[in-house]
C-alpha cells in the first residue's frame, strides 16, 4: 500500500537523481533516509499545524454561535426592559402629577378644614342650647385634631365631616334629656323636648312648670300652662311612651 512516507522517499529520491546523475549509483541509503525524514518531520508539522488551525476554527465558530445566541437574548432583554422603563417612567410621571395636585388640595383643604371648625364653633354658639356638654367636647376634639401634626388629612377631614353630619342630624330629629337649668340662681332638674332646631321646651320633673328657648332674648321663658299637657305628652311621643298624635305647641315666637 502506497504510503504518505513512500511518496515522499520517492520524491526526494527522483530529486536527487535529477540533480546528480552521476553520484546517484553511490548515494548511501542512510542519507535518502536523512531527508526523507526530514521532509516527512516537515509535513508532519504542517499537518499539525492545519490540524491545530482547524480546531482553532470549531473554537471560533462555536464562540461566534454563542456570541450570537447572547446578542439575540440581550437585544430581547433590551427591547423588554425598554418597554418595561417606558411604562415606569409613565407610571412615575402620573405620580409625580398626583402628589402635585395632593400638595395643592392640602394647601386648599387644611384652611378649609379649619374654617368649617370655626363656622361650626360660631353655629354652636347661636344654636339652641341642647346636648352643650356632648357639643362642645366635639369641638374640642376637633380643635385638637386639626392642630395634631401627627394626624394625616384624610383622618382630619374625615373627623371634621363626621362632626358636620351629626350637627346637620340635629336639624331633622326629635329628643328628649334630662338636665339642670339655673333660675333664679338655683339649679332645677328638668326634661327637654328638643324638635330639630325649630323649638327647645323644658318642663320641671314634676310637670308643673314648663317653658321654652327665646332665641330673641338668648334666655328660657316660661309658657302658659295651658301648654304643659302637651309639651308632656309631646315628650312620651319622642319617648315612644305614646302613639302619635297633632298637638298644640306654639313654635317660633311666643308671646304669653
């Protein structure tokens, strides 16, 4: 079988016959076996060489593969987290666009908040005289909120609504308590019938003298007795002591 090494013993052989016709016959055979050696340690390094080079080669290509496989995937990442910035950025501006306009209701709502307080204190003081303990606790709960740097707006302006809608209940309800008026500079125990905020009447525990709020005079006056009957039985109907009936009660100003 014709070998690399053969080809390349014949090859050097043919040279030198070429070259030196007449020294061919005493050419020595360890000097053709020199250079065939040689050349074929030549070629041998050639061939590792090609062989190292195309290793090489399947590196780099396989480098290049990967190299283009984690371009692709960074390029999708880009474009993801470009959107995913674009809608941060989006959601960023609409927050920054509500705590500019909560910084500006806070500025309009806090004055607001302590004006109602104020307008609610003055609505108290001209207000028929029920239920001033329970009132003026309320208020004062108020006022201290209001000024309670710890509290947020929302809770303020809750408390202050809150308070609004119990003054504005007053107006559409009928109540009777029990308290102590001073006349004459001595404390009586009385009942009070309060109809909303149209009338406030009084009358002694023992239904012998009645009277009512004269918000002309900011004073308590009393009524005839022809009324006290009714005023009685006006507070067992707010009671529930009694089913309804029409009664008359003189409302608004009074004159005896």
């Amino acid at each position: 079988m014709i070998t690399q090494k053969n080809i390349l013993v014949a090859a050097v052989l043919l040279a030198v016959l070429t070259a030196h016709p007449a020294v061919c016959l005493d050419l020595q055979p360890k000097l053709v076996d020199a250079t065939a050696g040689k050349a074929i340690a030549i070629e041998k390094k050639a061939q590792d060489r090609v062989a190292a080079w195309d290793d090489q080669r399947h590196g780099l290509q396989e480098e290049i593969r990967n190299l283009k496989t984690k371009n692709a995937w960074l390029t999708f990442q880009q474009e993801k987290y470009t959107s995913y910035i674009e809608k941060q950025q989006t959601a960023i501006r609409e927050l920054e666009r509500k705590r500019e306009e909560m910084r500006r209701l806070r500025m309009e709502l806090e004055p607001f908040l302590n004006q109602s307080l104020r307008e609610l204190e003055e609505q108290v003081r001209k207000d028929v005289p029920f239920l001033p303990e329970e009132r003026q606790r309320r208020l004062k709960f108020l006022h201290d909120s209001l000024n309670d740097y710890h509290i947020g707006l929302s809770e303020k302006l809750r408390r202050v609504v809150e308070a609004l809608q119990v003054e504005a209940s007053y107006g559409r309800t009928i109540d009777v308590t029990e308290t102590a008026l001073e006349f004459n500079g001595s404390p009586v125990r009385v009942k009070l019938l309060r109809l909303g905020r149209t009338a406030l009447f009084y009358q002694t525990l023992d239904a012998k003298e009645s009277g009512y709020w004269n918000a002309r005079e900011n004073t308590w006056q009393k009524i005839a007795s022809g009324y006290g009957a009714a005023i009685g039985r006006a507070m067992d109907m707010a009671q529930r002591k009694r089913a309804i009936e029409l009664l008359d009660i003189p409302i608004g100003t009074y004159k005896q």
